[in-house]
C-alpha cells in the first residue's frame, strides 16, 4: 500500500536524521576530552545536559507518538519487540545517570576522568542507535504486517498534522533538541572545534518538532545539574 510506504520512508528519514544528531554529538566531546585526564562540574553539566535533550527527544519521535500505539492497537503479540525496544532506553538512561552520578562527585572535589565521561557517552549513544536499528529492522517490518487498511490513513493524517504543527513552530522559531555544534565550552575545553563535523539534519524533538534554534551553531550555556530522570514505559 502506498501510504505504508509513505508512513515508513517518512519514519526512515526521521530514524536518520537523529543518527546523525548521536554520531555528531558523540564524535565531538570526543574530539574535545581527548587530551584531558580530569574534568570540571561545567563539562558533566555541558554533557549531562545534551545527553538528556537527546534523550527526552526520544519520546516525541513519530515512531514512539504514532507507529508504537498503532502496533499495540493492531496485535497483542508486540510486548515482546516493544520490551526489548525499551530496554535500549533504560540503557541510555543509565549513561545519563552515570554523568549526573559523577558531577555530584565533582562538588566533591573527587578526581574525575574524561575516559569515564567518554564511555558514557559511547554507551549512550550505543544503545539509542541499537534501538534505531531495531526499529527499522524488525518494527517497522511488524507494522506492514499488523497494521492494515484504514489505520495507515489513520496514521498518515497524525503526521500531516504533525508536519503542520512543525511549521508552524518553525515560523516561531521555538527550540529544537538535535544536537548542534556549539560555541568552544566554558573553562578546560578550550580545544579547537574541528574544521569539518558533520552537523545533523533537522529532526524531531521537542513538541515543536525540529523548529530552527534561536542563534544556530551556538551551544546553550550550561543549566544546573538536572535530577536523575526516570525511565519511561
């Protein structure tokens, strides 16, 4: 059916488009911690900050907001696939916890190592694309097989709705969350941002849905230390 086909490219450029994002983010504070031993408070914060942007904007991908509800209406047969999908996110949700965990050891003076940061960042972003890749291996084949007839027309109108709604925001110029490279970081990381990263395509991830930032290519200065999330059925 052409509107399954629609739907799933539609979801498979959406699936790219935050690749990008994780690979940008994640290639980055690479390129920035690799010469340094210790960290400062303003780095986790810098960090633990994105980690949770990149997170949150998890949920309001069209796969999670209407493919997902429309499997689970389809057949009952789908726990088993969703489980392991959100196990992924429990994953990355415990590398947030870990970078939150470790900047409360930084008001404690206790010596901290970038190589830990890193780690939790590569396993961050190795459980979000290992979820991408479920997805669009085994999710996405289920839904050809689960949904049917008036529920892909069902599905299409939420994304022209959608769509519409990220236009509109645009023209607001509201906040997205994909990762952007920023402005040289406060204290330590001083290093030269390199000359050629790749930046992300637009994606989804706030309500707004990939609205343009309000001063492109500049990093949010670090926020206060948010609480450690929960993770999310």
């Amino acid at each position: 059916m052409l509107t399954a086909t629609y739907i799933l490219v539609s979801l498979s450029v959406e699936q790219a488009s935050i690749r990008m994002s994780l690979l940008a983010f994640q290639k980055y504070m690479h390129v920035q911690l690799r010469h340094q031993s210790r960290l400062s408070l303003a780095q986790l914060q810098y960090a633990g900050d994105w980690l949770n942007r990149l997170y949150q904007g998890g949920y309001w991908r069209k796969v999670e907001m209407y493919l997902i509800p429309a499997i689970r209406q389809a057949t009952p047969h789908a726990d088993g696939l969703l489980d392991e999908i959100n196990g992924l996110n429990h994953a990355a949700l415990e590398s947030i916890n870990v970078v939150q965990q470790r900047a409360g050891a930084a008001i404690d003076h206790s010596e901290l190592q970038a190589e830990q940061l890193c780690a939790a960042i590569d396993g961050f972003c190795a459980a979000l694309l290992e979820r991408l890749e479920k997805e669009e291996c085994e999710l996405f084949a289920l839904a050809r097989k689960v949904i049917v007839g008036e529920a892909w027309f069902a599905i299409a109108y939420q994304f022209l709705a959608h769509d519409a709604r990220a236009q509109e925001a645009r023209r607001d110029k509201a906040q997205v969350l994909p990762f952007v490279l920023p402005a040289p970081l406060p204290t330590s990381l001083s290093a030269a941002l390199p000359a050629s990263l790749p930046g992300p395509v637009p994606a989804p991830g706030t309500p707004a849905d990939g609205a343009e930032t309000a001063a492109q290519g500049s990093a949010p200065a670090p926020l206060a230390m948010p609480q450690p999330l929960r993770a999310r059925a």
